[in-house]
C-alpha cells in the first residue's frame, strides 16, 4: 500500500486529493494548519500534523512522522493556500515574500527533505497543486499568477536531474473549482460550462502518482474545462 503526503489538505482541493488517494488504497499522511486535520486523517485512516506549509520546521515533522510511522514515504502531492494580492505595483514586498514561502518554497523544501528517501527506496513522485495562471495570468491575482509559472519551471528542472533515478514530478493546474463561490462572470469563460469538482482535481492527482503515469514527467497539466487559450 503506497503511502502518500499530501499538503494543505484540510479543505478544498487538497481535501479532494487526499480522499481520492485514500480511495484508491494509498496510506496518507496530512498537513494542515487547521487541527481538524485530524478528524479527517481518522476518516481516512491516515496520520495527520498539524502545522504550516510556509514553516520549514512543520514540514520537517510531517516527514520525519510519516517515515517514523509507515517507513515510506512514495509519493506527495504539494497543495497550496492563496496567496495575498491586490493592484500590480500596490502588493507589498511582504505578501510578495508570503507568497514565494506559500507557493515555491514549500514545494522546494519538500523536495529536498523527501527526495533522498525516494533516492534509496528507487523512485516516487510528487504532484504540485498550481493554476491554470500559470499559463494565463490573471491581473487581479498577480502574485499567484508570477509564482505558479515559477514552480511549473521548477517542476521542469527538477523533472530533468531525477528522473533517471525513477522520481517523477508534475504539476496539477486547475481553473475554476467547485471549492469556491460560482461567479457567473468566470463561469462564462469554461466552455464545459461548470466549475471542475474537487473530485475530479483528486482523481487525476491519483492517477498522476500512480504507476500507470510513470512516463508522465515534468509537465504543467490544466484541467479547466478549455477555459485557457493559450496553446
């Protein structure tokens, strides 16, 4: 039974993929900073920590408490909180360094704790939580829209110097999600003519780690309805 962590999964998206991969036999071990991470990790019949996606210190115990507990760790999947933002030039150089901890550099730290464990077992996979501003940013969301084309060239990088060694990592864009409030005004962009579930964000999330996507590997992958386009 793989085992499999998963971030900032306490509600939405990250939820979703949690009990998705739960679904489908993983063993998985949460973060959260809300500590009702807990009840759904015994939902799940996971482990759960609670702590922060930006404090390096939190993430070290996540990892260390999941090998501590399972001796594993196979695969993980970096969620994502939302960043602040406002007018281009009005967002201060703190949100701008928030967002860098939120959105880059936890996916960063992870790999660096978590890549000499998948060293030694001969492989793994991480999937990152992004957005479809990745490849379409949006102006009322430019921290978020700069950063998540950051982490789809890391995640390429990355893709590049581990892959020979049998460790995968992908990036998950989503568009608009059931997770939020419908606005009717984005809703007339995606041609499907509805938001994505979390469902159907945690059913591809699995499939992305599992072994079924093994030639899969340093790709930005949407999942918004044809709502992007750009090619």
């Amino acid at each position: 039974m793989p085992t499999t962590i998963v971030t900032a999964a306490g509600s939405g998206i990250g939820r979703g993929i949690a009990s998705e991969l739960a679904r489908a036999g993983h063993t998985v071990s949460l973060l959260d900073i809300d500590p009702s991470i807990t009840d759904l990790a015994d939902e799940l019949g996971g482990a759960a920590t609670v702590g922060s996606l930006t404090e390096p210190a939190d993430l070290a115990r996540l990892v260390d408490g999941t090998l501590e507990r399972y001796g594993r760790i196979d695969a993980v999947v970096n969620g994502a909180g939302h960043a602040r933002n406002g007018e281009l030039l009005a967002v201060t150089d703190q949100n701008w360094h928030d967002g860098l901890d939120m959105l880059l550099l936890s996916v960063v730290r992870m790999a660096r704790l978590v890549t000499p464990h998948m060293e030694a077992a001969g492989g793994g996979a991480f999937v990152n939580l992004s957005s479809y501003t990745a490849f379409e940013p949006m102006g009322i969301i430019p921290v978020n829209s700069s950063l998540r084309a950051a982490l789809s060239s890391f995640t390429k990088l990355y893709a590049d110097q581990y892959a020979a060694r049998g460790i995968r990592m992908n990036s998950l864009l989503p568009g608009y999600v059931n997770s939020w409030p419908e606005d009717p005004d984005f809703l007339a962009r995606i041609p499907a003519g509805r938001y994505a579930t979390v469902e159907e964000i945690g059913k591809l999330a699995t499939f992305l780690v599992s072994g079924d996507a093994m030639y899969i590997n340093g790709e930005s992958i949407r999942i918004d309805g044809g709502a992007s386009r750009s090619l």
